[in-house]
C-alpha cells in the first residue's frame, strides 16, 4: 500500500473590496466609501488520507495598501488597521480522477 500523498503549495494573494464607513451620533460624522485593497500570500498543505479523500490546511498573510485610521476629534484614534492581517481554513475533500 504506498503512502498517503502530502502536497504544499503557496502563492500571490490578492484581495479588493469595498470599505464603507459612516460616523453615526458623532459631531462633524464623515462618511468613507472607497476600494479596499490588499497583497499578501498564501500557503496550502493537502494530504491524500487514502484515494481520492483529502485534508487541506490553508493560511493567508496579507498586507492592506492602506492603513484606515477611525477617530474622534483631531487625535483620539478608537480603531486602525492592523499593519498584517491573515486568517486559515481546513477542509474536508474528494478528488475527482
């Protein structure tokens, strides 16, 4: 019986969206609506359990473009974004021949 088939893999993550703010009960509230954009990588590990079942491990590193800074006032700062966000998955899986 040969031996479970493990696999490691990575590359360029990208991820684009759309960021929208408002300041609600606040004096002078402003209002944010504009791409949110952000570069990374991302790196995956699959293992073949027995034929066509796999686990997969995946993690993602990514790096905004802009750092968002929420405020009150002219320097009471509640919330930035973080410099490197990331996050995983696991999963569960067939492969198809």
């Amino acid at each position: 019986m040969p031996l479970p088939a493990l696999e490691i893999s990575g590359c360029v993550a990208f991820d684009a969206g759309r960021l929208e703010v408002a300041g609600v009960d606040v004096a002078s509230a402003q209002r944010v609506d504009r791409p949110f954009i952000a570069a990374g990588i991302t790196a995956r590990l699959e293992w073949e359990i027995v034929h066509s079942f796999v686990i997969e491990a995946a993690a993602v590193t990514l790096v905004p473009v802009v750092r968002d800074r929420f405020f009150l006032g002219a320097g009471e700062t509640v919330h930035r974004t973080s410099v490197v966000v990331g996050g995983g998955t696991i999963g569960l899986g067939v492969r198809y021949p």
